[in-house]
C-alpha cells in the first residue's frame, strides 16, 4: 500500500521544485525512481509534476515517501 504524504499536491510540487532546481544540470538526467519497471529522471518527474498528471502525483508520493524531497 502507497504511503500518502500530506499537503497538497502544489506544497509537494514546490517541495520537489527548491530540490530540483538544487541539483547540478548533468544530476537531473539520473534516475530518481522506479515506477512498473520504467525508470523516471528528475527531468521526466519535473515534467510530469509540471503537467499535474496522474503520475506525477504518484512520482510526488513517492518522492516523499522516500525522504527525498
């Protein structure tokens, strides 16, 4: 089961947002997690969180409930 994070879904993209812009340029084409098998960079995660997709949202519960953002 999916550990839900709490606030909104705009904290958590502000939260993810003060850590990506963070990283260096070549750190953000590393993959950041795994979702069914795909690997997701922080560049894929910034573009779906940007979108306010559905994966997006799960890249943002994950992140968070990973301790990385």
């Amino acid at each position: 089961m999916e550990k839900k994070s709490s606030g909104n879904v705009l904290d958590l993209a502000a939260r993810f947002n003060r850590v990506y812009v963070n990283l260096p340029l070549e750190e953000r084409k590393q993959v950041v997690l795994v979702i069914g098998n795909e690997p997701i960079s922080w560049d894929v995660a910034r573009v779906e969180i940007a979108n306010n997709t559905a994966r997006g949202n799960i890249i943002l519960n994950k992140l968070i409930a990973l301790n990385i953002i």
